[in-house]
C-alpha cells in the first residue's frame, strides 16, 4: 500500500532551509507506517518532526549509526514513549536500521513495539518507554553518570510531553536535575497543549511551566518548535550551556501544534492517540508534497 | 538434632550494609542511591567510604529507582535501598517498566520489611511486596534467614546482571548460619534432613522453623525437613518437587501474607509437579500494627507453634486422618519454650 523512500541522511551542520526536506520525509513515514500498523498516536509524532530533525540531522547530537552503541555517543530518550514513530522514522532515516522495517511498526514479532522496547534489540533504542514520566528520570541518571561517575563530555538529550509533567515523578525528575546541576542535560518539552481527554490547560493546568523550571534551576529557552532556526540556536545554545559548565540543565519548551501541520489534524487533540485510515493517510501525503 | 546453633541476635540490616561496602572496594562501578533513611537502612555505610559514588536523591523513591536506571544503561551497578514498602511499591510501575522490562542491572534493598518493624505500625510493615516482585519477568527475589546470609545474597546479587531484590529487617533477629553455610542465588538449602513433613521456609521464619523441627521430634516423635528458600525467584523446583516426594506433606512459613508470597510459590511449583497436602504460616490477609517484634510475631501467628501446628495438619491431611478432633493452635503441647529463642 505504502513505500519508504530509500533515502537516509547525514547528520551535520546545515542551514535552516536545509531541515524542511528532511522533515518532511519523516512526517511522511510518520504517516505511512502509521496507516500501516492501524493503531498508534500521529498528534505528537507529526508535531515534533522539526525537532526531530534538527536534532538528529544538525550536527547537534553525536552518534554512530554503525556503531549505535559507541560509548561516547550523546544519547537521547524519549521519556514520552507513545510518540515513538517520530523515533523510529528518524533512526531509520540516520541509517540505524533498514528503513523497510518501518512498515512493521507495531506487528506481531516487530522489533518496531507500540512503545519502545530495548529487549527486542532495535538499534538506536536507549530505554523502554511508555508509562510517562519515567524517561526523564532515566536521563538524569545517565546525565549524574556521565557528569560525576565517567566525568566525560557526553550529553543527554530526553524529551517529555506537556501533559506528562502532569506525573508528579516529572518534577522529582527536575529537583534532582537541578540540585545535581546537571548541565549536560538538554530536556525538550513537547508544548502542544493536547492530550487525551483535551486540552492541557483544562485537563490540569501545567502553566506556568517556565516559571517551574526556573525555580528548579534550569535554563529555560522557550521557542517555537517549527521554526527550525529557533530550534537549532536552542539545541546549539545548550551546547554552550554545556561547554561553559553552567551548572544547570536546560530545559527547551518547545509551542509545537499536534498534527503540523496536516490541516484535518492541526491542533486537534482528538488526533493523540490515533492514526489516519489509508484514505486519510493519502491526503495527508498529498499536503506534505 | 539441628545442626545449627543460635549465635546471637543481629539486625539483617547490618548483612545489607557491610556487603555494600565490600562492594564498594571490589567494584568501582557499584554506586548507592539514597531516599533519606540510609541510616536506618545501612546505606550510611557505603556513603561514609565511598562519598563520591554516593547519590542522595531525597524523599523520592519513584525517581530514585529510575535514576538507577540510567546509571545501570551508563555501565553502573546501583544499589537503591529504603523500606520495602516504599523500594517495592511506591515504585511499582518504575519497577515493572524501566528496571525490569528493560531488564536493568539495578539491585533494590527492602528493608525495614515484615511485621518486626514494630511499632511504626501498619504503614511500615511491609507484608505484600513479596507477591508482587516475584511477578516481574526478569526479577530475582532473595529473602536471607539471617544477618551472614543477607551479607551473602547482597555480595551475590551484583556478580550477576539484571535486576533482583534483596529483603531485609530492623529488628535484632537470631542469627546461626556460618561462613560454611552454603547459599547459591535459585538454590534451596535442606537445613535439617527429615522423612515426616517438610517446612520450606524464608527470612526470619527459617530459624522459627528449626525451633518447630526440634519439637516436633522432641514430643512426637515426628521428623522433619527444614529447607531455607531464600530465593522465591527463581524458586529451586527441583528441591521443593524432592522434599514433597520424600515427605509427603509441606508447611510454608514466612513474615509475609498467606497470599502470593513464598507459600504461593511452593503451591504453584508442587500443584504442577507433585501435588501434596500444604499448610501456610503467614499473616492471615490482614495489616498489622504497633507493637513490639515479638509481640507482633506472636499476634500474628509468626512463631514455631504455629510451624508445629501446621505440621501437624498437614500430616493429618497426608493421612487422611479426620482433623476436627485437634485443636491445633495452643494445645497443651506446646509449652512455651525459651523467650530467648524466638
């Protein structure tokens, strides 16, 4: 029904305009594995393809797809578990594995699970994920690793949904990144306003969520979440925070709209946690184009 | 005759936090979280010779185990430890997903566990956990009898990779078994040899179940098995499917409910393999209470009388002997041994 390009990218310094493209091909695997499966969540996996792809495809993290395992590797976890098609099309897309494989997203045997899984061995997967709150809290851990127990230049990028910081372990995750003065974490917090039952704001309001941050000692950059200039001078900027030793994590807050930016999913929270019908799947294509 | 002599009492705790520090010299990578009891816990221990590779992360159990998490996926071996009511069950769901599903190599000490706790009360005996750990996929579940034996299952918890769960308890307990006592991690030890009933038994009811042993043969005649079960996962099928062929009859004793714990394990395994009469020694489905450990021991039916009794039963069942004509709890042969025994 659907094909994959067989493309891959490299990942390096590029110019803003040089994002779209590969943006694009991943919000169009995004779509296709997700008609395929039948089931799984298109809002957040299309609202975040930009920083996806910056972050993977900048130069911004360091990783080996040949050797996913490479122990200086930056490594990023996605706290936010259910978006990971976002994932899995852009390890595809970085040359983690063959990006056939993406038609298997959530079949019987797959090593593409419904969340990620790190028994099913799939490259690139630095922790099972699923029951929000719990990544982040993993990446502090590696980030006390790195920063205190290994003393390397390693960094650590994780990335929450909004109405994730409803779990309150979320905030005890930010109290120990604070406290530890972990500035190798780069925490990004996918700010929507959508979850299941609505809109973030009415569901239990999170805001404000800078001040939040702020008061756990983190360098709060909040930007918008399509504009790829935006998102690499914040990825770019916590480079700095790193390089210079700031002594606080950096938290970037990403305005993201669900569904960016196919017009019958645009910031529509009904569209969390499920995926377009084949029809569906072509129109969306057809407004990528 | 028990081959093993009362040597003292001792709390498990201090078996759980000099192990640490043997850890702490052996490997360089073992580190240690603390939720803020690590005085209570033992941890201080480790914290005090090994401050750099010591991590406070405060009155926050759920994060503690997950930050472990990261630290085992960055090549550490950490150690989180406090109450096993909240290392087991304030972080159930981290338990589940991040340490087990990933199949991290995160050791957890529960301590302060049972009813010996005391006078903390109900909040603080932590009697449920065992049934829920040994459900994890992945899990290794050790409960040692005694101060040596926790050190042992500590020590021998980190030679291997994945996550396991060590319990142990604040209350000065008897401790018996020696540096020649055997302990393998999934390895039942047969503690007393016997032919009339076998008591597979955990923690602190190990001992309780040697007394029970002794007085069995003492007032009638009666010869039992007593098997220390300090692993309920992997439980040892191959001694307890033995012990019930040879005795025909099994107790299950432990400071733990009657459900899901060690007597569950027992039950599953000999259901399946070699099904025979089996009376539990447990808490009966109830919470507990101040008061001090031995009154609560005695309240809550966590003595060798109630190993005894059992035993009794279950070998009535064996025979097929009615059993409405025994009264089994407090009968008139069961006088009260030494206080300094239990």
């Amino acid at each position: 029904m659907f094909e994959f390009e067989k493309v891959t990218f490299e990942n390096k310094p590029r110019e803003s305009w040089e994002f779209k493209p590969i943006a694009k091909e991943l919000r169009k695997d995004v779509i296709k594995s997700l008609a395929l499966a039948g089931s799984g969540h298109s809002g957040g996996s299309l609202g975040t393809a930009d920083l996806f792809a910056v972050l993977f495809f900048g130069g911004i993290m360091r990783y080996d797809p040949q050797n996913p395992k490479w122990e200086q590797r930056d490594r990023f976890v996605l706290s936010a578990g259910h978006i990971c098609p976002i994932l899995y099309a852009t390890l595809a897309r970085a040359g983690f594995f063959p990006v056939e494989e993406l038609k298997t997203l959530r079949k019987l045997g797959s090593r593409l699970q419904g969340h990620p899984a790190l028994d099913v061995g799939l490259p690139g997967i630095e922790t099972a994920a699923g029951s929000l709150g719990q990544g982040i809290s993993i990446a502090v851990g590696m980030a006390l690793s790195d920063k205190y127990l290994d003393k390397n230049d390693r960094r650590v990028f994780a990335l929450t949904g909004d109405g994730e910081l409803q779990e309150g372990s979320t905030w005890e995750a930010a109290m120990a990144a604070g406290n530890y003065k972990l500035d190798n974490l780069c925490w990004i917090v996918d700010n929507n306003d959508c979850q299941i039952d609505g809109r973030v704001r009415d569901v239990m309001s999170i805001y404000p969520i800078e001040k939040k941050f702020e008061a756990f000692n983190f360098e709060v950059l909040t930007i918008d979440g399509h504009n790829y200039s935006e998102i690499y001078d914040s990825f770019k900027k916590f480079i700095q925070n790193h390089e210079q030793k700031i002594g606080r994590p950096t938290v970037i807050i990403a305005k993201t709209k669900m569904g960016y930016p196919i017009s019958f999913m645009f910031d529509k929270y009904e569209w969390h946690g499920i995926p377009p019908t084949e029809e569906q799947a072509l129109i969306a294509l057809k407004e990528l184009e | 005759m028990n081959e093993f002599k009362l040597l003292g009492k001792k709390a498990t705790r201090y078996g759980f936090g000099e192990a640490l520090v043997e850890l702490g010299e052996k490997y360089p990578n073992v580190v240690v979280l603390g939720a803020d009891v690590t005085g209570s816990v033992l941890t201080s221990f480790f914290k005090e010779k090994f401050p750099d590779r010591f991590f406070s992360i405060g009155i926050a159990e759920q994060n503690a185990t997950t930050i472990a998490v990261g630290m085992a996926l960055s090549g550490k071996i950490p150690f989180f430890a406090t109450y096993s009511v909240f290392s087991a069950f304030r972080n159930a769901d981290q338990l589940r997903i991040s340490v087990c599903y990933n199949n991290a190599n995160v050791k957890i000490g529960g301590g302060h566990s049972g009813i010996t706790v005391g006078p903390d009360g109900a909040t603080h005996q932590s009697l449920e956990e065992l049934s829920l750990l040994r459900t994890l996929p992945n899990m290794k579940l050790v409960v040692p009898c005694d101060y040596l034996e926790t050190k042992k299952a500590t020590l021998a918890v980190a030679e291997f990779y994945g996550p396991a769960f060590v319990r142990f308890g604040r209350a000065p307990v008897p401790y018996f078994t020696t540096e020649e006592t055997p302990f393998k991690i999934g390895k039942a030890e047969i503690f007393r040899q016997g032919k009339d009933i076998a008591i597979i038994a955990c923690g602190i009811m190990v001992w309780q179940s040697l007394l029970a042993a002794d007085e069995l043969w003492k007032r009638r005649g009666i010869s039992a098995m007593v098997i220390n079960s300090h692993t309920l996962k992997p439980i040892d099928v191959e001694t307890i499917v033995e012990a019930a062929r040879t005795c025909g009859a099994v107790v299950t004793a432990e400071e733990h409910q009657v459900h899901g714990g060690l007597g569950g394990a027992v039950a599953e395994v000999l259901a399946k393999n070699y099904p025979v009469p089996i009376e539990f020694v447990g808490v009966p489905d109830r919470f507990g209470e101040s008061g001090e450990p031995e009154e609560l021991l005695e309240k809550f039916g966590l003595t060798w009388k109630e190993i005894y009794s059992s035993a009794l039963k279950a070998i009535d069942r064996r025979d097929n002997k009615p059993q409405s004509n025994h009264v089994y709890r407090n009968v008139e042969d069961i006088a009260p041994i030494s206080q300094d025994l239990i």
